[in-house]
C-alpha cells in the first residue's frame, strides 16, 4: 500500500538524513509544532487519500490530467494571490497544455467533427 511504501521508504531515508545533515534542532515554539502537524496530515495524508480517492473515482487517465493542470493552476495562483508578474512564455506555455488537455480529452474533436460533417 502507499502508507507502507511511504514509511519504508522514510525509515530507509532517515539513518542517511541523520548521517549527512545531523539531527535537525528542536522546535522552540508551540506554533512551529502545529505547523509540522499541520504539514503532515492535511497537506501529505490528506492529498493522498483524496489522490485515492479520486483514482477510485474518475480512473487514472482523468488524474493524470489533474497532475498536468497543477503547474498553470500554481503559476496563475502565483499571480492573483502574491502579485506576481507573467511573462508571456508562462501565457503560452498554459495555452499549449490547455491545448493537449482539449485534444487529450478528445470531447472538442468530435465537436469539431460534429460540426464538420453537419455543414
């Protein structure tokens, strides 16, 4: 399962992070605590079970389109949320993978063939 996988592949990791890096230094606030909790059960358990989930759901090809759709969803959160600047190759670059996504989907192709034969 993923869960066994995920805390092998921790245990497996941390001899070699403690090696490398030393022991990381203990939090000195309470708030930092909630955070690292906050982090690791609504923002890795929970993204996996709703992964899952949805896997269940909508079947893999539908979520691997989800995973194509993340970077364009980041870069536009990046601009209305913090104010950042797109340049006009990220404009693009989120049209060409809308394109796919259309082309992928295959709903704009028939519509198109629809259309097609009907004139």
């Amino acid at each position: 399962s993923a869960a066994g996988m995920l805390t092998a592949s921790s245990l497996l990791a941390l001899p070699a992070a403690l090696l490398l890096e030393g022991a990381p230094p203990a939090p000195e606030r309470a708030l930092t605590f909630a955070a690292l909790a906050y982090i690791s059960l609504a923002g890795t358990a929970g993204a996996y079970l709703l992964y899952y989930r949805v896997l269940a759901a909508a079947g893999s090809g539908n979520l691997m389109l989800v995973t194509i759709v993340m970077p364009p969803i980041s870069v536009a959160l990046g601009a209305l949320v913090l104010g950042e600047r797109l340049a006009p190759g990220v404009l693009l670059g989120a049209a060409l993978i809308l394109l796919g996504l259309a082309i992928i989907d295959g709903r704009l192709l028939r519509l198109l063939g629809k259309r097609a034969r009907a004139a």
